[in-house]
C-alpha cells in the first residue's frame, strides 16, 4: 500500500536501528507525546530493537485518557436525561467515570449515539426537532477544528437544539507542564505529527530553547518513528536543541491556515483539569461568548470541578501519563484493570498507553 508499507519496510528498519547504535555514546530519555506513536512502538517492538541506552517515555497524547473525570460524569449525568441524546466517539464510551460509565448508562436505556464526524449531529438534531442534541468533543488540536466547524455551521442554520460539552485540550503547555516539573526526566521529544499538521510547529521553538530540548515532529509508522529518534539522539548527541520536521510530507511550519482560523473564531483558551495529572494554565478550549448558545456547560447548568478525588487508589494512570512509570509497572494492570473492566481511561483509549501494552507487549505481563 503506497505511502504505508514502505514506512514498516524491514530494511529501513535495521538502516535506521543501526545508525542509532553507531552514534550513540550515552544514555538518553525521549518522550513520544501521542499515544498513537506509542501503539506503533509497542506493537513493533521499536523499544525492544533499540539500543539499551535508550528509554522511551510514553508521554500524555490521549486526549480521551486526559478528559477530566468531572466532565465525564457530566456528561454521564446529560445523558441520562428525558429527550436528550447524546454523541460521541467510540472511546469515550468505556472510559471509566467516578461510579458509571457511558455504555452502562446506554444500556441503561439513554439515548447515546456513536458518531464519525459532529457534522453528524446536526443531521441528528434535524431530524430529532424535539430533543436536545448534545455532543461530547474530546480531542487535541487534530480534531477540534471539526467541532469549530460545526459550531460555526449550527450558528449560521441556527439550530438551537444542539450544544457542544468540550474537552478539547492543547500539546504545547501539557509538554511545559512536564518539562517544567521537579521529576522531568524527559531530554528530548516526538511531536505529534497529526497536531503539527493542523498548528504546524513554529509554537514548539520557544519550548525547545527555554528547556533545551531537541522537539522532532514526527509521523506513526515504524520508520517514522526510528527515523525521528535518530535526528533527536543526532542533536543530543551534539549539544543541539531545536526543533525539526521528520514528517515533512505531511506537515509544514505555519500549519492548516484555514483550520486555524475555525479555531481562533470559535474557541478561546481556558485553564484544564487534566484527569491523572493537573490543572495546566492555558491548556484547554472554551466556546467563545459569541457562540455560547452551543455550550453545553451553559445550556444544562454544569458546574465542572477540577479534581482527582473521585479517580480509583488502585489506578496508577497519572503516573503513566506523566511519564513517571510504565503500564507493567501498576500493580492493578492485567489483574484488577483490563479492557474489559478498566479502572483508568489508558486501558481503554484506543490511545492509551496501557492498552497498547495490554494488546502488544511481550513484557512479563500478568494477563499472558
């Protein structure tokens, strides 16, 4: 398949694990922020081929694993409503919330529907004049420009049966926060090629001179990933600390201009409660005063809390996202919390670290 296979091409493969080996003189710690990257790294063994000298850290890129557990009672609580129905994607269906989750309460007899685009939920609220349409946006810059779009289409149509209950949270001030905590152990980052797409990376320069950091947009597959763990452990290995573009076929510097501009009409930037982690100024969207008539929080009333009180003790989540520790390292993982009975959203997500690990990894692995 063109575009696919010759980024997983074995031979490229061992080219690029080889030059890694001959260049590499100490040890070094990479964070790969999205966890589609971390899938790709776990189910092709990429951390087993490497060098011992390097450790990858999986670092906090799924969004559905950061979405604040207060919201998604929220939401729960929305659901369960008369005449409401509400959309999301299929992941935020198992993600655990403080009692329940969104299947128990779809089971339940709610009305929640799975949807491939939000431009789907405004056909929904066409056809549904008489009940309030809700949908649950969870996602990183890669996907909120869609759920601007749709907001501004509901404004033009003025259809006021439809809000928004938004989670959408920002890559650049999460990589801050972990730069700038007391247990960083992070010298070098993957970006995520698909944010980059949208926002490009001229944001990610003035991270990478404050912290002295080498930050490497890079794409998902195999390839990808060693090739973009070469340039970094290139500049580490010079003293270099700045920003480069690995997945320049899809990405350039200034971005998707025209999403950008969806961005900026539609949403502002607030203050976000990542779920395992902290609150981190300036790391999540909120639906501008224009617009408000779209905003969930508003139309029901919510009060959203910005707290960890309500997560499983026997989950270790946070500490995964953080970079902190690794999903064989909780004690709950395959034993206590497995995709079936999650504790913690990562077991879950199609992005989470614990679910790749579950799924891939050839670790000593207490479910076999």
């Amino acid at each position: 398949m063109k575009f696919v296979d010759e980024y997983r091409d074995i031979n490229l493969v061992k080219k690029y694990c080889h030059s890694i080996e001959s260049i590499i003189t100490q040890p070094w710690q990479i964070m790969e922020i999205c966890g589609g990257q971390t899938h790709t790294i776990v189910k092709y063994g990429i951390h087993e081929l490497l060098p011992s000298e390097i450790t990858l850290i999986h670092g906090p890129g799924c969004p559905v694993c950061v979405t604040n557990i207060n919201l998604l009672d929220r939401a729960i609580e929305i659901a369960s409503l008369p005449n409401t129905i509400l959309c999301s994607f299929g992941d935020m269906l198992r993600v655990p919330g403080s009692e329940k989750d969104l299947l128990i309460i779809k089971a339940l007899g709610a009305d929640i529907r799975i949807i491939y685009s939000p431009l789907d939920c405004l056909k929904i609220a066409h056809q549904n004049p008489d009940k309030e349409v809700v949908f649950f946006a969870v996602g990183f810059e890669t996907t909120a420009p869609s759920t601007a779009m749709t907001i501004y289409q509901a404004y033009q149509q003025n259809i006021s049966n439809f809000s928004v209950l938004v989670s959408h949270v920002l890559v650049p001030p999460a990589m801050e926060a972990i730069l700038s905590s007391n247990q960083c152990q992070v010298q070098g980052f993957l970006a995520a090629g698909h944010v980059c797409t949208v926002m490009g990376y001229q944001q990610y320069e003035a991270i990478s001179a404050q912290y002295q950091v080498p930050i490497i947009v890079t794409g998902f597959e195999p390839v990808d990933i060693l090739q973009g763990i070469l340039m970094t452990i290139q500049q580490l290995e010079k003293g270099e600390f700045k920003v480069e573009n690995q997945y320049s076929r899809l990405v350039n510097q200034e971005g998707n201009k025209h999403a950008q501009i969806f961005l900026q009409e539609v949403f502002e930037t607030v203050d976000y409660f990542w779920r395992g982690i902290a609150n981190i100024p300036k790391s999540g969207l909120k639906i501008k005063e224009k617009y408000q008539q779209f905003d969930a929080e508003q139309k029901f009333n919510l009060t959203i809390k910005n707290n960890d009180n309500l997560e499983s003790q026997n989950c270790i989540s946070g500490q995964i996202l953080q970079g902190i520790k690794k999903p064989h390292e909780c004690p709950s993982f395959g034993t206590k919390c497995t995709p079936e009975e999650p504790l913690g959203a990562p077991m879950v997500s199609s992005e989470g670290a614990c679910a790749a690990y579950y799924r891939f990894s050839t670790l000593n692995l207490p479910h076999g």
